[in-house]
C-alpha cells in the first residue's frame, strides 16, 4: 500500500469533487493532490489567522469572510467548492464558529 492510499480524505472534501450518482469527477492522483493542498492551505492559514484575531482585533467571522474572498479570487489557484472548503476547514481547525460546522451545545 502506497503513503497515498494511507491519507484519510474526509467526505466533506469528497463531496467538493464527486457528482450526484458520488462518482470522482477527476483522476484520483489529481483528487489527492488537491485535498493535499486544501489541507495545507488550512493549516498554513490558522497561525496567521489567530495572530490578526488576537493582535488586531478581528472578528472571527471577518477574517473568515476575508479568507474566502481571497480565496476565490482567479489567482489563488483554488476553485470556489475548494475555498469554500478551505475556510470552513479553517473555522474548524481554529474552534470558531461558521455556518458549515455543526454548532456547539451551550454549556451548563
């Protein structure tokens, strides 16, 4: 088994690349390749992320909102699905709350 078949690729990122009978709609390697990058991408924004929050003063949902928009831009190289993806991956990896991540109970 190759290091490749051992990344776990999670099914929100599948459903970014599979159609409605959930077949891939590109070759595997090109699928992997992608979810890598995503995930880098999230991963690589989330220091960033968390120093404009706490230095400047940033709203959550601003910056989250800011990620997006740079995100789908032409330039950035990622498909609206893939930023999309990307900045929810970013709330996720960060705790903040965003519309594609199921709530948290209150605690009490």
């Amino acid at each position: 088994m190759s290091d490749d078949d051992q990344i776990l690729i999670p099914p929100s990122f599948e459903a970014v690349w599979r159609d409605a009978r959930g077949r891939l709609t590109v070759p595997r390697d090109h699928f992997r390749a992608r979810y890598e990058l995503c995930e880098d991408m999230a991963q690589l924004l989330v220091e960033p992320s968390q120093a404009v929050h706490h230095d400047q003063g940033v709203s959550e949902d601003l910056i989250l909102e800011r990620t997006l928009a740079g995100l789908m831009t032409a330039e950035s190289g990622f498909s609206e699905t893939e930023a999309v993806w990307v900045s929810t991956r970013l709330a996720e990896l960060l705790g903040w709350p965003h519309e594609g991540l199921p709530q948290r109970e209150p605690k009490g």
